[in-house]
C-alpha cells in the first residue's frame, strides 16, 4: 500500500530527525559538502562512539545519510534530496489553497454558533 509505506517513511524521517544529534549530525555533514568519514563526525560530538554509531545507524535507516567503504573507512554520505522530497511533501499538504479548509486560527464570525462575546 502506498499511503501506509509513505506513512511509515515519514515516521523514519521524523523519528530520525526528533533527536537534536542526528540534526546536528546532518548539519555537520551539509556544511563539510556532504561526505565525511564516521571519525570525523564523532569527533565533533562529546558522546561516546557508540552512541554516534547508533545516531549514524537511525539516520542511514531512515535514508538520510549513506555509508560506503573506503579502503577501511566508513564514511557517510548526506542524502539530502529523501530529506528535502519527505519533508517538503509533507508540509505541502497543509498548504492552505484556494477553496480549502480555513485556516483553524480565522477569526470566527460573531454570529456563528459557540461564538461567545465578553
């Protein structure tokens, strides 16, 4: 089913993303051109390697980082289009358009039931 695989994608994502050092973590990796080794990045964080390790692993589940050897280095990959596709799509569909629901902050009108003046 596509609604209930999209639905599970975006828990991924989200749930990847809950964490302050996994957005960290994707930070680092943008501002350094999107490609470092998994030393580099632990060395920025005060956590233990293990807990980066286990950052790093939630984030390559969720598709937003890519690992790949290099001789015998681990070295990630920033996937930022999944990021950038997710988390677009996922905001767009509450975009308000033309004829759509209305904004659930308008203003009520007066004279509509449950509307209570002072």
């Amino acid at each position: 089913m596509r609604g209930v695989d999209e639905l599970q994608e975006l828990d991924r994502v989200f749930g990847a993303l809950s964490h302050q050092t996994r957005r960290a973590i994707l930070l680092v990796l943008h501002v350094n051109g999107g490609v470092m080794t998994s030393g580099a990045i632990a060395a920025r964080f005060a956590c233990s390697w293990q807990t980066t390790s286990r950052h790093l692993r939630v984030l390559e589940e969720a598709g937003l980082v890519k690992p790949m050897l290099r001789g015998r280095e681990r070295v990630y990959e920033l996937n930022a289009d999944q990021l950038r596709t997710l988390t677009t799509g996922w905001i767009d569909r509450f975009r308000s358009t033309e004829g759509g629901p209305a904004p659930v902050l308008a203003a009520q009108d007066p004279d509509t039931p449950g509307h209570h003046t002072a």
